[in-house]
C-alpha cells in the first residue's frame, strides 16, 4: 500500500493547538466511528438469491494474522489497512485499536497514533506499563499529541487502581483440559515417548495441538497440550498466558504463579502416563515463544521427569536459576533443541545464543537450530523437532513430506 494514505504529521504549532482542543473532545468517546457508514440494502431479488457464501468474508482472527505477518516485515501501513478492516467488522477490538495505534507510531503520525492509543485504552487495553516502554512509539513519543495523551492514561490509570481496592493473592485449584494426539499407529505392549507443548503467550491448546497435524508430520510420540492458566483478550478473543509478569520488570515471572505452573505440569505428565502407554523416561517439553520460557523453567528445575527441553523463539534468564538446579540438570544429562530464527523482531536471535552460552557454561548439553521467517513455526522446523525427539527417544524418524506450504500461524501479534 501507498504510504500517502496514512496520514502525516502536520506542522508541530498547527497541530499542537488543534490536538489540545481535539483531546479535549474525543477523551469520552470510547472508540473512532469506523464502522458507522451504513452499506447500501441489497434489492429483494438480490436477497433472495443470497447464500452464506456471498457473505463469507476474511475472518478477523485470519485479518489479524496477515496484519501481525505485515507488521513482522515492516509493511506498517498495509498493517494498518488490514486492523482497519478488522475494526470496521469489530469496532470494540482493543488489540486492533492498539496496534493501529503502534503502525501510526512506526510511520511517525502522532496524531493517529494518539487517538487510536485513547480509543484502545477507552476499549479495555489498560497495559500502561507496556504502553510507556513500547518502543512502536518511539518516533511519536516527544510529541505533544502523545504526551497529552499518555498523560489522560496515566491519571486514568490512577483513579481506577484507587476505586478497584487492593488485591489478596490465593491458591486455588481448578480442572484443566488436556489436549492429546497420540501416534497413528500404536502397538500392544509399546510405550511412547511423550512430548508436552506449550503454546505462545495468546495462544490456546485448540489451535497448538494441531501443531504436528498442521504440517503433515506424523510423530511416533504422544503430543499432549495443556493451555495456560491465565487468561487474557487476543483481539476480541480469550488467550492465554503460563505466568504473571512482575509489573516494570520486562518478562520477570511472578515466583508464585510460574511455581504452581511448573506443578500443574508435573500433574500433566503424570496423568498422560497413567492414561496412555508412555515412557516415562522419555518425556521432553516442547514450548514457543513465552511457553518456551516455561519450558525452560519446567524442565531445567525438573530434570528427573524430562529428558529434554525444545524451546523455540525464546528466552533464557539464567539468573533465576541456582548452581544447584543447573548442576542437577546436568547431572541428568538433559538435551536441549533451542530454536530460534535469525529474522526474529520481538525475541532477538541474540536471546538464543546468550541462552546456548549459559546452558554451556554449566555443562548442559544443548544445540542451536537456526530457521528462516521470524516469529513463526515453519514446516521444516516442526518436521525437524519431531526428527531430533525421534532421534533422542531412539525411534525412527517421522517420513518427510513434500507438501509445499511452510508456516503454522501462531497469534502472537505486534504491540
């Protein structure tokens, strides 16, 4: 898409004085009227003839995935379009609104910047920890149209934390579903291993079970998905999240909830086994994006119920991490697959080599798989993963497939 039909920032005086009184205006306003044009009634024999097909349209989760891959090769204003489109069917989508607002940032327009950046807080995203160091707007950050704005949220932000109360931190305990895929063809008196995924922060087990399915790969393992724990919107969507951050600390998990994480993990492990024949002394966990982090935590600090990690897309804190968990991990002669594309925006390549040279300086065996793409799961590198479980598990390797398509999309989208 042309450029020219984003808008641009005006003159600084011009716009300065204009936004102050527009602020002033659009503060109430919940949300840009995009989708208040009315489209013209079809004529009755048109009606008539109607069928569901003539009405099918690119679902607004598909919208979202083609605006996320615009924005990973920094196609910022076809990205744009595309939240426009999902906008105009879900006017009230406050992941569409924000990252709108985070293509404006990236083009340098302050002022659309800030009116969809107040129009997705009015909608619900109320993240303003992330919304001041989101570096989407560090081109438009010094203006005066988004220090205005960032000013409102801020003191928004305060008179709702004043008027919620304060909150108590408990246990609890609740049912869980567990998604499993067991190998197309299982023997009597054969145990498997067992691969458990863990989907992206976002994600949910529905769409990361079909991870293997998806790209005509056949693993000789069970593959079992739990989801996570905790919920939060995807772009009108519920997803889902391993742990809770710690606010002003950039992907610090809170102790407490990556704790109960890595036991409900545990728990999945045991009932796979007491369900289906797997090998016990085979179980690897499998994890992308913030999953990977908690598949790092899970398996280095449980080294005697997996055999390996896979951690694609990643990161690695080796500070949360004691001399003695690490010795342990080694001491079990645990694997490590790290997957991670040189193309990556969001995890930098440079997490996954910091992350190789950690688990080496403590002895722990691990690889390094560069793919191409950025922030996705390729064909190649799920046929790659289920060959190195099948060659770590002593198995035979899974048959290579020559269907030509090469990305599983996962909702991981900008902002």
């Amino acid at each position: 898409m042309a450029q020219g039909t984003i808008p641009s920032e005006e003159p600084r005086m011009q716009t300065a004085a204009r936004t102050v009184l527009c602020l002033i205006l659009v503060i109430p306003i919940p949300a840009p009227a995009l989708a208040s044009r009315p489209e013209a009634p079809l004529p009755l024999a048109a009606l008539m003839r109607l069928t569901p097909e003539d009405l099918a349209g690119a679902p607004v989760e598909d919208l979202h995935r083609q605006a996320a891959k615009a924005y990973r090769e920094q196609r910022f204003a076809d990205a744009a379009q595309l939240y426009v489109q999902i906008l105009r069917r879900r006017p009230e989508d406050r992941l569409a609104l924000y990252n709108l607002a985070c293509c404006f940032g990236r083009l340098g327009a302050a002022e659309p910047a800030s009116r969809f950046l107040l129009a997705a807080w009015n909608a619900g995203y109320r993240d303003l920890q992330h919304i001041q160091q989101d570096a989407d707007f560090e081109r438009v950050r010094n203006s005066r149209q988004f220090r205005t704005v960032l000013r409102h949220l801020r003191q928004n932000a305060e008179t709702r934390h004043r008027q919620a109360g304060e909150i108590l931190h408990v246990e609890g305990r609740v049912w869980a579903d567990v998604r499993v895929s067991p190998p197309e063809r299982i023997r009597e008196g054969r145990r498997y291993p067992l691969v458990v995924g863990l989907h992206g922060a976002g994600d949910d087990a529905d769409n990361f079970i079909r991870l293997f399915a998806a790209n005509n790969v056949e693993p000789n393992f069970f593959y079992a998905v739990p989801q996570g724990p905790y919920t939060v919107d995807a772009g009108g969507r519920p997803g889902y999240w391993w742990y809770r951050g710690i606010p002003g600390v950039r992907r610090k998990a809170e102790p407490g909830t990556r704790r109960l994480t890595e036991e409900f993990l545990l728990n999945v492990v045991e009932e796979v086994a007491k369900n289906y024949p797997v090998d016990l002394d085979q179980v690897y966990v499998l994890g992308f994006s913030q999953g990977a982090a908690m598949s790092f935590s899970v398996g280095l600090r449980h080294p005697e119920r997996f055999r390996g990690v896979i951690p694609v897309g990643g990161w690695l804190i080796e500070a949360e991490y004691s001399e003695q968990e690490l010795a342990r991990a080694a001491a079990a002669e645990m694997k490590v697959l790290i997957c991670h594309s040189p193309d990556e925006r969001g995890v930098l390549f440079t997490e996954a080599e910091s992350a190789l040279d950690a688990l080496g300086r403590h002895n722990i065996a691990a690889e390094l798989y560069r793919y191409p793409g950025g922030h996705v799961l390729t064909r190649d590198l799920v046929h790659h993963i289920a060959s190195w479980v099948s060659k770590e598990s002593g198995q035979r390797p899974p048959p290579r497939q020559l269907d030509p398509s090469t990305l599983f999309e996962v909702p991981d989208p900008p902002g």
